[in-house]
C-alpha cells in the first residue's frame, strides 16, 4: 500500500485540444512577424536602391500565376477569363421580328 496520493488535476485551457490547434495560432503570428519583416526589407532595399517597392509588383505576379494554374487545373482557355462586361451592338443571326411579320 502507498502512502502517496494522486490528486485528480484540472484541465487546464486548451487541455482538449491537440498539438496542431495550438500551434495554428503561433504559426500565424511567425507568419504575420516574417510578413511584416519582408515589407521592411523591401522598403529599405528599394530605398537604397532608388526605384519602387518590389512587393506590389510580386504581389501582382504571384495574382497572375495563381489565376493561370487555376485555369490550367480547370482546363479553360484565357479567353474564358478576358470578358468583363459585354454590349450586343448589332445582331446579325436573328432575323429582325418587324421585317418576318407579312
């Protein structure tokens, strides 16, 4: 017999939860921290340098990629993409309704 007793404990927060539901919130704030030091050294860089930031025009580029993968995985054209707001001026391939009528 032990004269030793176990107290039952606790949970504490987050005791529930598994390894990778905690460390989402810490890689977000590493993320977020390398975010914020990236813009810093572009700034500076391209301060030194004399010409514009880098980063929007990274940022476009990445944009332009990410849509071209994405219609690649769909397989569309990039014609598919280009339209943005069309206006039927003229229509040639419906016969005009007031000239059919007799």
């Amino acid at each position: 017999m032990s004269t030793l007793t176990a107290f039952p404990r606790t949970p504490g927060p987050g005791a529930g939860q598994g390894v990778w539901a905690r460390l989402v919130p810490v890689l977000r704030g590493v993320w977020a921290v390398l975010a914020l030091f990236a813009a810093w050294l572009d700034e500076q860089v391209t301060a030194l340098a004399g010409i514009a930031p880098l980063g929007p025009r990274l940022r476009s580029l990445g944009e332009a990629i990410a849509d071209q993968y994405r219609l690649g995985r769909a397989d569309a054209t990039d014609c598919d993409l280009d339209v943005i707001d069309v206006e039927v001026i003229e229509d040639v391939f419906t016969p005009d309704e007031q000239q059919g009528a007799a």
